[in-house]
C-alpha cells in the first residue's frame, strides 16, 4: 500500500540507501593495513585493481556485506516484474494469483488482486476470490470498503449475489430484516434486468414470504409487497420465469381467485413476451459467454480478456456482440415511454457487461459513448471513453472521439493533452518496431551516440544534376532526415503514415479551434518529430492555402520545398506537390519542379511523373511541346506503342473515343443474348490489327519478352496513390474497361464513361494478356451459350456497394460449423424484432467502409 514504496523498490528488492551512504563516507578516510589485510584475504583481486586505480578500497569493505545477505528473488516478485513489462498474459496473471494464494501471506494476496484489478477492472471472479480472504469477523470492515468499490460499476449477478450473502450473515437479527429487504431491492434496480437474476428474485421472494406478522394490517402489507416483487419477476426475461409465474398463480388464487384471473390475465401478454424475448436471448448470449477453461487449481478460474488478434473467430465474436447489443437497443421488451427508465437500465447493463468482456476492442467501446451520448448522458459517454482510452491507449477511434467531445465543450486543454499522449505512445510503439526491424534485418546499425543509421540507403537523388537556383540553399534539414530516416518495412510504414494521420488531426483543431498561429506551433512541433511522414507536410501546406487568403500560397510553397527536402526520394509526395502547382495555376514552377525530380527517379518509378505532366501538356499545352514531351517519353520507354500516347492527348474527363470506337473497347462487351465467344474473337482480331499498326519494335514478338513488361507494368501500378485512383481487382475479360489515372482536377471523380489513358493501356495490356495466354495454353472452348448470356447480364464490378467478405474467413466458418443431424428436428427461426414504439431509433453501427463509403472491410 502506500508505505511499500519506502521499504521497496519497482521490482520488489530491498533498496540499499544506507550501505551507499557508507560507501559515500568511506572515500574519505584511508583504512588501517589490518583492514586491508582482512579484505586482501577475502577478495585479493578486487583490492588490488581499486588500489591501483586510485581508488579507496572502502568500495569493497560494503560488497560483501551487501551480497551476502540478500536472497535471490522469489517466483512471486519475478513473475511480477515480468506482468509489469507486459501486463496483458492472462495465464501469468493466472499462475499469480497461484502463487499467492498457496503462499498465504495476506500482504501479498493484496498487492496480488489490486494489480489484477488495476489492469482488468470488473472482473468479477478475482473480486470474489479477492473478497473471501476478508470475511473473517475481524476483517468486515475491509471487505465492506471493497464492496463500495467494486459494487459501483459492476454487472455481474454473482458479485451481487456475493454481496447479498454477506449482507444476511451479518443482519441475523429479526430487527435487521429492513436492512436485508434494502440490500435486495438496491442489487435487483442494479442487476434485476439480467437473465441470470432469478436465483435473486426467488430468494427475495422467499425472504418476504418468511416474514412473521402479528397483525392483519402487517399480513395485507406482506401480501401486497409479495405481488410487487412477484408482478415485477415475470415480466422479464429470467430463467426462471416459467416458476415464478407457477407461483405467482397458485399465490393470487390462495388469495383470492377472483382478482387472480384478472391480475394473470392483465400480466399474460407481458409474461408471453418475456417467455419469447428469453428464447431469444439465449440464443444471443450462447456464443457470447462460452464455458471458461478448466482451473489448473481448486480455486474457481479468473476469466481475464486475452489481447486481440483479430483472427477469423475474434472478429466473429465481435460481429456476435455487436448484433446482440443492437437487438438489445431495440427494445425487444417492448417498454412503453413511461418505462423508458427501465429500457435504459437495462442497456446500461448490457453495456458494461460488454465492455468488460471486450475490453480491448474499440468498437464496443465506441458503441457504448454512442449510445450513452444519444440518451442525454454527456459525462458517463466521457467517462466511457476515458476508461476506453485506458484499456486501449493507442486506439485511434476513442481518442479521436474523445478529442471531439472535449472540443464541443470547449476543454481545449483536455485536447491538447490527449493528442500528446496518443502521439507520445504511437511514439514508443514505432521506436519499438523499428527496433524489431534492425535486429530481424541487419540492415541497420548503431552509432557511438545510439542513433540508428542507415548502412544501406542511397542519398537523396534530389541532390544529383539539379539545375541552379531552384532549390534553396539550406541543406542542414536534409542532411539530419538523411541521418535519422527510418528504415524500410512495410508494417513500419503503415505505423507511421498511421502515426501522421494524429499529426494532421492535432493540426486541423488547433486551426479551427484556435488559429492559424496555433496551428503553426503544432506543425513546428510535427517537423522535430522524425517520424512524421510527408502526409503532414502535405496537409499543412493545403490547410495554409486554403485558410491563409494573405500569402498563404508562399507560405505552402515553402513548406512543400521544406518537404521534399527530407522526401525527395517519395514519388507519392512529388506527385502531390506537382499537383498542388498545377492546380494553382503556377506552370513555370511545375515545369520548373518536373525537370528537377524526373531525372531523379528510375524510369520504373518515374512512370507516374511522366503520366502527370503528359496529361498537364495534353490539355493546356501547344502542340509542339506535347510532342517534344512524347518524344521524351518514347526515349525512356521504347516498347510503348505509338497508339498509346496519341489516344492519350485526345482524352477528356475518362472519355476515350479511339479505345471505344476504333479500337472496339465499347463493342467487346457482349450484348444481351450475344454470343461470347463471337465477341472473344473479334476481339482478337481487333487486337492483332492494333499489334500492326505499331513498329516493330514497340510490339513484343515472343512470349520472353512479353512477360517482360509485366513488373515494369505491376510496378507502375503499384507506385500510383490516390492521385491515379487505388488499384482495383481483375475485370472480367469483357467488362468494360475501368477508370484509371485521373487527377481530381481533371474533372469531377463521379463521372465514368470510358478508361483514361493510363487505365486504357492497362485494361488493354490486360486484355491483350488474357488473350494471349488463351491462345498459347490452348485452354478448353469458351462458355456455353447460356452461361455466356448470364455472365453477359452481370453488373460491372464497380458498380456493387455492399459489404464485402474474405473468401477464407467464410471457409472457415464452413469448415467449423456443426450440422444437425437430419433426423433431428429444425429449429424455426426467430420471429423479426418488434418494432420500437418508444424512443428515439438506435444509432447505425455497420461495419466502416473506408473513405467513400465503399468497398472497405471493418478489419
């Protein structure tokens, strides 16, 4: 407790303050021979090395009374240290809580359970175990500090129960029962909702129907609070809920047999619909609640959430979750406005149930704010997140929840900080990976000062043949990203363009909350970090041209120029900031930016520049400067056909005629009741009719030479962004061919007739491909006609906006499920969810569809 940080350090050891002031204190005097003697004898070494460097050998009088009596530490304290390092390893918590049990130190069990809970609140099981160990009558008061604490926010019938139990053996007394009967209405307006809560409705009932009388009046109050509780019991979906309206019949027709027709005939409809809603509920919570693991010990097992990985079944138990709470929200009870208390307690329940089960998935916990939110209940929604955010402290969702919530309510101070503790721990994450990366790779080595640097990154090709005068003079910032530049990985690069999504949140609200001076100050701050990615630079320089209407075109020059310092060698950013030069008009910079990078790049990777500027000169260029730009073109790519570039300047806004009309793209899809393989043909005379048209050298004559051109061509697919539109699947061979390389200032991104240049040549490389191999592989005879029809019928694939799923995740779930027997009878389905009559309808939590709303996948 709170004197153990005195008597102990973070790992549990003894700390040594009085045998280092010894130490200290010794320095000062010289020691007698005798005492030189004695240590000589015991280490000869040790004092003759401390000698001669000039040391007091006072140094060693203290080691051998400081190793001597220390003990090595215990399986508890390392075991301990280890859950510190890595806290979420449910089995190690597990084999904890073992070992302090067997040790029967109840200091011990104290510090065990409290890092338990710390790091897993609400677990009802380890509270259990945690209060047995203070039932003792000696101990009561302690138990009952526990039971404030854990009582609060807690969902679970068995702790309730628990507490219930030790609410009756302390009140023993027939005076007591007023304290006993407050103890069962305060667990059952917590937990009464529950389907598990029977158990506690029927020992209250019990309890009232044990009650002495002496008096009529007491008799009449007795029977009266009884069909309360009664009345109360089997409206609601209890496991026991077909018992109690047993009892509750054979009670009203004890009493009177009159008033019981009336009052079942009243309650029937309630009961019938808690009796359907119960059936219902069990299928729900059948997959959501599966039988914990058998106990390595006698002591019940502690259920703790493992850390996701969001495999095939992890992400089915969400979609199970997520299923069942909006059913939930639904108001499957049918609650009425006047019971819309009711409604709400008894999705605040489900809520917290949920959130500690699945606790270390943001969603659940973003559907909880939602809800709680939509009801009016402002501080517990941000009370929600808070606790969200401390289960998962890199969650994306919640902290930019949060940061928003705190933003309508003008905590600007409460912003700023959670940006810097979300930066702060991405931070140590890509520290971290980075350096799982230099060890698994090699790739990376260490400097006298710990600094990585790289063993195997070319300099920056900016600085090769540059023309003069068009990039400042200031290398320095170059020079220090060119020493500290993360190395190259995949998933690092993932990390970090995820880390710069926060950079680029954290400056659009210091602009729009604040203003430009602030967000300046959170850019500064952003350009320090040498983890943030070229996004940043890329966003700060829009958000200066777009809200600065004085110089703010300068001032996002500048900041470009500042980034392609440290990016020059990303063809991603020099698209954007060539771009961003076009868009506003400034040509003689563009061109000027165009000849300084394209001879920086490989022609592989060069590709997209080309592309970029041939479509800038096709549209607001002479015609001599478009063809001295394919002439150039041609030089560096010799085996593109002619063809490709001339369609290419007579394209607008996707629609390309040649491709469609003299080249038969339009005409290849077949007609409805059109023969395939008629268009297949066709097709390929067409094809050998545009191979004729181009020189020979720009035709690739064998097959070698034909599979030559594939990586150059995945490469340039691959290197293109979102400035050319994210890389789709296969088309069919005869759909129509897609949209492809469109800039969004070519033209609204809405409109699609035909493929843009660069979509064309590949849609045709494609084709011609697929053609190609048919005819080499003598594969078997096109479709029958039939089929042919039906596959003709068939929408674009572009055209489908629903969910999509992983063909493996489905074969999963089909290689697991469990068939009946077809001897056994079917399970008729479950009735649809009744309409909601009352309240407002429950929010909309279907998976994420990515930016656009399409085609995205919620993991």
């Amino acid at each position: 407790m709170s004197e153990l940080p005195v008597i102990r350090n973070d790992n549990g050891t003894p700390t040594e303050h009085n045998s280092q002031e010894t130490s200290y204190n010794g320095d000062k005097t010289q020691p007698t021979e005798d005492i030189l003697n004695a240590l000589n004898a015991l280490n000869p070494k040790a004092i003759m090395e401390a000698t001669q460097n000039g040391h007091e050998p006072a140094l060693a009088q203290d080691d051998t009374p400081q190793d001597t009596p220390m003990d090595p530490p215990s399986e508890w304290h390392v075991l301990r240290d280890k859950l510190r390092e890595h806290p979420h390893d449910p089995e190690g918590w597990n084999h904890l809580v073992d070992i302090a049990e067997n040790s029967g130190d109840l200091e011990q069990v104290k510090q065990t359970y409290e890092a338990l809970l710390e790091t897993y609140p609400n677990t009802s099981s380890a509270q259990i175990a945690y209060l047995n160990h203070f039932l003792s009558p000696g101990l009561f008061q302690y138990a009952e500090e526990l039971f404030k604490r854990f009582l609060r926010t807690s969902p679970s019938v068995d702790l309730w129960k628990f507490y219930i139990t030790y609410v009756r053996r302390v009140n023993t007394s027939p005076t007591s029962r007023e304290a006993v009967s407050r103890a069962y209405e305060f667990a059952l307006n917590r937990i009464g909702q529950d389907k598990d809560s029977g158990e506690i409705w029927y020992d209250y009932i019990q309890f009232l129907k044990a009650g002495e009388t002496n008096t009529t009046w007491e008799e009449q109050q007795k029977m009266d609070a009884l069909r309360k509780v009664y009345h109360r019991a089997v409206q609601i979906p209890l496991e026991n809920v077909e018992k109690l309206w047993s009892e509750l019949e054979t009670f009203e027709n004890g009493l009177n047999k009159i008033t019981a027709k009336k009052f079942m005939s009243d309650l029937s409809p309630s009961h019938m619909q808690a009796r359907t809603v119960l059936r219902q509920l069990q299928r729900h919570l059948g997959p959501l609640f599966p039988p914990p693991p058998p106990s390595s010990s006698s002591r019940p097992p502690i259920h703790l959430p493992p850390a996701p990985t969001f495999n095939a079944a992890e992400r089915a138990l969400v979609g199970a979750w997520k299923t069942y709470l909006k059913w939930e929200e639904n108001n499957p009870l049918e609650f009425e406005e006047k019971d819309k208390a009711t409604l709400v307690s008894r999705v605040q329940l489900v809520y917290r149930k949920a959130v500690i089960r699945m606790r270390y998935y943001s969603e659940i916990w973003y559907m909880a704010f939602v809800w709680t939110n939509s009801i009016g209940k402002q501080e517990e929604a941000l009370n929600i997140l808070k606790a969200g955010m401390e289960a998962n402290p890199t969650s994306f969702l919640l902290h930019f929840a949060y940061a928003e919530m705190q933003e309508s309510r003008k905590e600007h101070t409460e912003v700023h900080a959670t940006f810097d503790k979300l930066i702060d721990r991405l931070h140590v994450q890509l520290e971290e990976l980075e350096a799982r990366v230099n060890s698994a790779t090699s790739s990376f080595s260490s400097d006298v000062t710990g600094r990585s640097v790289a063993t195997s990154v070319p300099n920056s090709t900016i600085s090769g043949p540059i023309e003069p005068g068009t990039v400042s003079n200031n290398s320095s910032f170059a020079t220090q990203s060119a020493d500290e530049k993360p190395p190259k990985s995949k998933e690092l690069q993932e990390r970090r363009s995820e880390y710069g999504l926060v950079w680029i949140m954290y400056i659009r609200y210091a602009r729009r909350a604040h203003d430009l001076k602030t967000f300046r100050a959170v850019f500064a701050k952003a350009r320090k970090d040498r983890w943030t990615p070229w996004e940043v630079y890329e966003a700060a320089a829009l958000m200066e041209y777009h809200c600065n209407k004085d110089g703010g075109l300068g001032v996002a020059c500048r900041i470009f120029e500042k980034g392609l310092e440290s990016f020059g060698d990303e063809i991603e950013f020099v698209l954007r900031y060539l771009g961003f030069l076009i868009s506003v008009n400034d040509d003689n910079n563009a061109r000027a930016l165009f000849e300084r990078v394209i001879t920086a790049f490989s022609p592989e990777r060069a590709r997209p520049l080309w592309e970029r500027w041939a479509r800038y000169e096709y549209q607001f260029g002479d015609l001599e400067a478009a063809q001295k730009l394919e002439k150039r073109i041609a030089e560096v790519y010799p085996t593109d056909p002619p063809i490709k570039r001339f369609a290419q300047r007579h394209t607008y806004l996707g629609t390309d005629a040649i491709a469609a009309r003299d080249l038969g793209f339009a005409m290849a899809k077949p007609a409805a009741g059109g023969n395939t393989a008629t268009s297949v043909a066709s097709l390929e005379r067409r094809t050998e009719s545009f191979q004729s048209m181009a020189p020979a050298s720009h035709v690739p004559q064998t097959q070698t030479s034909k599979r030559h051109s594939t990586p150059d061509l995945k490469r340039r697919e691959d290197s293109v962004k979102p400035d050319f539109g994210p890389p789709s699947k296969r088309q069919r061979p005869l759909s129509p061919p897609r949209e492809r390389d469109r800039d969004r200032s070519d033209g609204p991104p809405h409109r699609r007739r035909f493929a843009s240049p660069a979509g064309w040549e590949k849609e045709r490389d494609r084709e011609l491909g697929h053609l190609k191999r048919e005819r080499d592989e003598d594969k078997p005879s096109p479709l029958p006609t039939v089929l042919s029809w039906f596959v003709g019928q068939l929408p674009n694939p572009a055209t489908f906006d629903g969910p999509i799923f992983r063909v493996d995740d489905l074969m999963t779930l089909f290689r697991n499920a469990v068939i009946p027997s077809v001897t056994r009878r079917a399970t008729p389905p479950p009735p649809p969810p009744p309409p909601r009559t009352a309240g407002r309808p429950p929010p909309d939590y279907g998976p994420y569809q990515g930016p656009g709303g399409r085609g995205g996948r919620r993991y």
